[in-house]
C-alpha cells in the first residue's frame, strides 16, 4: 500500500484522461460568446481585442513539447493563435519549427535566477541579468527571433522568483521587446486563469472559464501548461 501511494501521484497525469475537448469547449464558449480571441503578443501590441470581450491566450510549455502540437493542433482548427513560451529543457527545434510555421509566436521561458539560486543561493545581481541576456541571444540564435520573454515560476525555490530579473529595469539590454508578466500586469485583465496540473484538471482559485465568460468578463488571460492537458507516457 506504501508503494502505491507513492506511485499514483507521480503517475496521475499519465493514467488520467486528456482534456482536449475541454480546450476545444472553452475556444467555441468563447467565440459564441462574442470574444475576440488573441495572443498575448497581439494583444501587448494594442493591435487585438482592446474594447471588446477578449480571451488572450498564452501556453507556458513546462514539460513534454510535443503536447503542444495538440494544443496548437485545436487552435489552428478554431483559426487563432497564441504566444508560446518554452524552457531549454522543452525548447524542441521540430516543434518550435512547427509552430512558427502555422503562425503561432514563440518565446523564452526563462529560469535564469532560481537555476542559481538552485545551485548556490545566489540573489538577483547584475552578472545574473548578463546570464539572462546570453540567454537569450543564445535561444535566438537557435530557434529564431523572438519579440518576448516570460519567467518561469520554480516551486522549488520558495521566495524566489525569476520575474525579479526584469520588475525593476523591463528588458533593457535583453535583446526583446517585453517580458510577458510584466506586459500583462500593466495592462491589468479582468481575470489571469491559470490551469492546475492535478490530474483532474481544473483551474487555479477555483475558477471556472465558461462562467467567467456568460459574465462577459474581459479581458481574460488564459493561461495553459499543455502537458496538463494531455495523457499517457
């Protein structure tokens, strides 16, 4: 009994089903509703959605890249698109390729200070933002150009937070545009959704997308981690 308890948690989302109908519900609510729905890139360009009922649609691709061509598979069919931020350890040359080829906008899902901090405590300073501009010049150099970037958020370093690297003086120096956080928070949404990665899905707070929308909150970021939409190994 000890075993399994000890198995089940760390196989949950692979024993539990997908929930690509779910995503595919929470676009077609969205559109029926009369939302406009946009990416975060479009969106911080003031070129989409502003004045009128807007989902805004950003993927943080934490873990297992290839979910996100099931995710950006469903998109692509509602014809939208959205900005997908990947880590080096999911950053995946066919699927970056492939996503940018149907449209969808890709940037750099950075861990620079709680790597750090990981290996030797280290606080934010100014050789860490230097690492985090190598970073990125070394993410463009590999999958292309990028107009943005997004901290990842480490549950393994509590007080720490990657998005320090950039709250005081924006991306200066870090060869983007913006940072997506940033971005987002200035422009203050009505609601950031966030997904759950227990495997019965969910949203964080408690929050439910489909009333959300029947109130004709707006705007609405949505934000997803695709592999905790999907199953399986």
């Amino acid at each position: 009994m000890k075993v399994a308890a000890r198995v089940r948690p760390r196989l949950s989302r692979t024993l539990a089903r997908a929930r690509w109908r779910e995503y595919e519900e929470l676009l077609a609510g969205a559109r029926e509703a009369g939302y406009r729905i946009v990416s975060v890139e479009d969106w911080v360009d003031g070129e989409a959605g502003h004045g009128e009922q807007t989902l805004i649609l950003r993927h943080d691709v934490d873990q297992h890249p290839r979910s996100a061509l099931r995710m950006a598979a469903i998109e692509r069919r509602a014809g939208v698109r959205s900005t997908w931020y990947f880590r080096w350890r999911t950053a995946d040359p066919a699927v970056i390729a492939r996503l940018r080829a149907d449209g969808f906008q890709v940037g750099f899902h950075y861990e620079t200070l709680t790597r750090r901090a990981l290996a030797n405590g280290s606080a934010p300073d100014a050789e860490t933002r230097d690492e985090l501009a190598r970073e990125v010049a070394a993410f463009q150099r590999l999958y292309g150009p990028i107009r943005s970037i997004a901290p990842h958020g480490d549950s393994r370093v509590p007080g720490v937070s990657n998005a320090d690297l950039v709250r005081e003086r924006g991306t200066a120096g870090l060869l983007v545009e913006f940072d997506g956080n940033e971005a987002m928070a200035a422009r203050r949404p009505a609601v950031w959704l966030t997904d759950r990665s227990a495997a019965e899905g969910g949203w964080g707070e408690g929050l439910d997308p489909q009333a959300l929308i029947a109130r004709g909150e707006t705007p609405i970021l949505c934000l997803t981690h695709p592999n905790n939409w999907a199953s399986g190994p």
